[in-house]
C-alpha cells in the first residue's frame, strides 16, 4: 500500500516549514508519492509561499488554498476527500514532527489491518500522557509492537478510503455531537472538534486506532487555535529502522477504552483472579458516574466497601492488580458507593512519593495556563493599584496579566505602569485601536488573541482574593467537562441572578438564561480556551446568551473575586435583571417538607441526591476544604 501525504496548514509558517524538512529528510520506497499540502484561509500568503517553495522530490506535490477560512474541523474533513484517489493516506497537521521511517511503518500497517473491520485508523503518535488528566500513560508490553484504543489519533494518522468512508457516512447521519455517547473530559474540546466527531463513531460502532509502542510523530504543540499548551505532549521519536510487530486485533491483550483503560478482558487475561467479577475499570479515576455501567469498578476512588484492593505504587497502574501488591490506593468497589466525581491530579496514584510533587506539580501549572485581561476604559490609579497588588499576591508562577487599552491611551498607561512597584508576575500592555471607552471592543480583542487555557477579567478597583488563581486551575485541572464557571464574590454570599428566596427555583437559572430574561456579568467568571461566543457588535450580553446555548454555565460555591462596589448593583456593566421564578405546586412543597423532616435521620448524601432528583436541580461546583478539591453536586 502506498499511502498520499495529506500536509494541514493554516497560519504558521515556520511550523510547516520544519515538517516539510522532517519530510524531505524521511525513508520513502520508491519516489512516487503524491504530497497534497492544504492550507486554510488566513488572509496571508507566507504560508503558501513556503509550500510553493518547498521542493518534493519523491513524487507529486500540490498546493491547494481554501478560498475561505474553513476552521479545522471542516478542513479535516474536506482533506478526507483526497483519499479515495489513492486508497489511503497520512494526515499530518503542521505543527508535528515525523520519524525518518514513519512512511514505512504507517504504510505495512494499514496493509496489515485493511481487512480488519475493527480498526478505524492507524496512529503515528503513541501516548505518554493521557488527554483526560495529563496523567502518565504506557501500554503494557504484550510482546507486539503496537496496542489498541478507542480514541481517535489527531497527531498524525493514517487512514484506508473504507475506513475513511465508514467514518464519513456515520457522520452524515450524526452530525450533532451525542454527549451521551462522548466521555466527559472531550467536552472541553469545543464544537470546532473533528477528533470528538470521531471517538463518538468509535464509541457507537465499537472500532479502535491502532497505534504504535514508540511514535513515528510528535507534538511541537505550537501556538495555534486549538493548542495553548506546550511540551505536555511531545513524545520521543523512533529513530531505528526495525520493523514493528503487529497483532491481530482478536489476540491483543492491550486493548484500551477511551478514557486509557484497560478493557476488563484484557485485564482478566492477566488477572484472572478478577474474571468473575462485572467490573469496570477507572485507575485514573477521571470516570464519571455514568461512564462505568457495571456494578463493579476497578479504582482509585474511595468506595464504602471494597472487595480487593492493591498497592498504586507501581507504574503502569494495572501492574499493581496483575501482580496483587498489598496496599490500599486500588480497590475493587461496589459502584453504587464511590464519589460522582473525578480525582484531581495530586490526589491520583505515587501518593506515597515525591513524584506528586515533583512531577504532577509541574504539570498542573504547565497544562492550565492562565491569562488575566484588565479593560482600562478611564484610567484610575488607585483602581488599578488596588487590582495590580491583588494579583501580585496570588503566589502563582507562569500567569499572564495583560491590561487592554484604546491605543490613544497606552503612552500614559505606560508611563502609570512605571511609577507602581516592579511587580513579579508576567504583564504586558495590549493596546487596541479605535477602542476609544468601550469596555466591550476592549475585551473582545483581549479574548480573541487570547492562547492560554484558561482566561478571567477584572475592572480595575476589583480584586482577586487570595490564592484565587490557584484554586481557578485546580478546579479546571480536576473537572474536565466544566469550561465555563462563575465564582461567588466577596460582595455576595450568591450571584444575583441566582433565587435567594427559594432554592427549589434554582433550576429556572438555565431556562431564563436560554430565553435570554436575565445574563450575568462576565467581569469574575472563568472561561477556557475559545469557550466564549465572540460577534460582530461585541457586546457582553450577547456572549453570554449565544454561549449558554451550547455550554452549561456552572457557578462555583466559593468566593475568588472581590467585585469593585463602586459600581451600582443594577449597573448594565454588573447584571441584567432576572425574571422573578414561580412558586413550587403544593405538592412539591410536601415532598420537600419530608425530605427536611428526614434530615438526620437518612444518610444525607442518599437525601441530597433524591432531592436534586426530584426538583430537577442543576449542578454547582463545591469546594472541599478537607482535601482542597473540587467536586460536581446538585444544588
């Protein structure tokens, strides 16, 4: 089989240029393979002129350039269509890097596997983290050279034109993403997604990625619209020119789900002592509830009553089951009983080491990377201090403070920001012309040049409380499906938008939010990355009601801001009004009456979970203090 090169650009020319290279400098059985380099529209042309200039010397090249900016999602899938031509083809986006024999080995497997229903895709990356915790990932060694996952490859991947065209007509009919069907971590992917279109085909029509022990391609992760971290995901290469090993699908005993778990029977081929067990397995911890489906879980949650349980020292987890190593961070557990949240990070397994330290500690401030935008409409020097030593105080490395200001105005910021105290943190001025006193041009440019992960705003005279930040990036590195929070303030025991005189009516949050009757401020909330529905008029309020429509708002039941109270409550700029929700039926209200009469004498978890049931009440994130983690609960 003799697979084309699919080359996806946008706009980063040294990028492609590099990969280019890496592919010029590449193992190639003969010199007839058709390279198509595809670049979406950027409005610039320094990306073609490097594709044009560039010299292919083992086959064809051509350079197609999207008439209009497509996004990524549907230039992948426009890409799709140059497979057919040739019976397959290696997508490779233009922030990777390619192993010298990388041709080889995609080329001998998707020879290998072509007839294997099974196998939706051959991946040229391998995993060393996992994308739904950052956690540590190695496949066990089975002796073949390659393992098995129901997650699609993004990193370069390789694919059949039937198992491009069985992906292709599924989408057709499933063009809406089913969060039924998606595990929760994908959820902060946003809907600009192919890669969650196509883990949902996996998980619907039970097919898998191959892919390889060592990788044949690597992430530079450079700066783009869908990639604000960097080196979290960058694998060493293979360099040898040995052959990979490859296994039927049927005879793998390194089968792993979505979420980068075992399969229980694979795991039962190594630990037969578990065989007789219906048990899912959640090592890492990051399943949700609904996402174990058996009445068993393998885990390092803590459940009520466990029926075995092992040592998490050992690395890779599944190690610590297959040889039984007493200890008491792995359980086999009753499902019913464990937390309906996932494990934070520093909560995971190595407990009993330095390595959480060390290692995940760093991780944590590398993966979520946080950005501080401060719209200065009337510059105050007293405001803007207050707000400047309050963000000095968060005792946080690597943030960014970026202070947005109509270009008019920067000389004299400047010359404000040099007469206040050296700070340490990293800030920076963003002046943005034309913007003259609006608040809302200000932020609208601030969010849209925005690439880190996660992003919050401040008028100056508010202020951060202390340790905010850090608790902002624990709380979006524990809970993976939340991308949209808004923290209580200081001002407020609740936001005002939220029904103070009755909780049963919290539930209308959501609908008076869909029907656009009432909107909260954005100034305090946090956001990740490219979460916020920008437009053309740039007004706040129209962020919200757009976003709301496809985000879950979650308020956080912890107080990080404190709001400037210089500002009248009722203010534009604050809150919009919210319609006064309705009165529970009288039935509602005697069932209420028994449950509060139970309190005490029912387990209240049972009683709080039957009450957000009944009344139908959305979740709220809450804050242990104990653990200093972060859990989803009902209201």
């Amino acid at each position: 089989m003799k697979p084309a090169i699919i080359v996806i650009g946008f706009n980063r020319p040294q990028a492609l240029e590099r990969l280019l290279t890496a592919l010029s400098n590449s193992e190639y059985p003969e010199h007839s393979i058709p390279l198509y380099i595809s670049i979406d529209q950027s409005g610039t042309t320094e990306v073609k002129d490097v594709a044009e200039a560039f010299e292919w010397k083992f086959g064809t090249k051509e350079v197609l350039v999207r008439e209009q900016h497509l996004g990524l999602k549907a230039h992948v899938l426009a890409c799709g269509d140059l497979i057919a031509p040739h019976g397959s083809a290696i997508f490779l986006e233009d922030d990777l890097l390619v192993s010298p024999h990388f041709y080889p080995y995609a080329s001998r497997a998707l020879r290998y596997y072509d007839s294997t229903d099974t196998v939706a895709g051959i991946s040229l990356y391998s995993y060393d983290f996992t994308e739904n915790g950052y956690l540590p990932f190695q496949s066990l060694d089975d002796g073949s050279g390659v393992y098995f996952m129901q997650m699609a490859a993004s990193w370069g991947q390789a694919w059949t034109t039937q198992q491009w065209q069985h992906f292709s007509t599924w989408l057709a009919d499933h063009p809406s993403y089913d969060h039924t069907q998606l595990p929760g971590y994908t959820a902060l992917w946003g809907n600009q997604s192919w890669k969650r279109h196509f883990i949902q085909f996996l998980q619907a029509t039970d097919r898998y990625f191959v892919f390889p022990n060592t990788a044949f391609s690597t992430n530079f992760e450079d700066a783009g619209t869908h990639a604000s971290s960097k080196g979290i995901y960058q694998v060493p290469l293979e360099l040898s020119n040995a052959e990979v090993t490859f296994t039927p699908f049927d005879a793998s005993e390194t089968v792993y789900d979505a979420w980068f778990e075992l399969l229980p029977r694979c795991l039962n081929k190594w630990a037969p002592h578990l065989a007789t067990f219906d048990y899912a397995v959640d090592l890492y911890g990051q399943k949700l509830p609904h996402e174990l489906k058996r009445p068993y879980a393998l885990t390092t949650k803590k459940g009520t009553n466990p029926v075995k349980t092992f040592s998490g020292e050992l690395y890779p987890l599944p190690q610590n089951v297959i040889l039984q190593v007493p200890g008491n961070s792995i359980q086999l557990t009753e499902t019913a009983g464990l937390s309906d949240a996932v494990l934070p990070p520093l909560h995971q397994f190595f407990r009993e080491t330095k390595v959480v330290t060390t290692v995940f500690g760093e991780i944590l401030r590398h993966f979520c990377s946080l950005r501080l935008l401060i719209p200065i409409t009337e510059l105050s020097e007293n405001a803007l201090e207050t707000t400047l030593k309050s963000v000095a105080a968060q005792q946080l490395e690597g943030f960014q403070c970026v202070l947005l200001v109509d270009k008019n105005q920067e000389a004299t910021l400047r010359q404000t920001m040099g007469s206040f105290p050296a700070y340490a943190f990293n800030w920076s001025i963003q002046s943005i012309a034309a913007a003259g006193n609006s608040e809302d041009l200000l932020l609208h440019e601030g969010i849209r040049c925005n690439s880190d992960e996660v992003v919050t705003w401040l008028r100056p005279g508010s202020k951060l409380l202390p340790g905010a930040l850090l608790q902002a990036q624990r709380l979006f590195a524990t809970l993976h499906q939340v991308r949209w929070v808004l923290p209580f303030s200081e001002n407020n025991s609740v936001p005002s938008f939220v029904p103070l005189h009755d909780r049963l009516n919290y539930y209308l949050l959501h609908r008076n939010l869909m029907k656009g009757k009432q909107c909260p401020s954005t100034e305090g909330m946090f956001w990740r990355h490219g979460v916020l529905v920008t437009t053309t008029n740039t007004c706040q309020q129209d962020w919200v009601l757009q976003t709301i429509k496809t985000e879950r708002l979650y308020p956080l039941l912890q107080k990080l801001v404190s709001l400037d109270s210089a500002l009248p409550e009722n203010d534009v700029k604050n809150t919009w009004e919210l319609e006064a929700p309705s009165s529970p039926s009288f039935s509602w209200r005697i069932i209420a009456s028994i449950l509060r009469s139970l309190e005490g004498q029912v387990h209240t978890q049972y009683l709080h979970d039957l009450y957000g049931l009944l009344f139908d009440l959305p979740e709220v994130i809450r804050h242990d203090i104990t653990t200093n983690t972060f859990h989803l609960r009902r209201y």
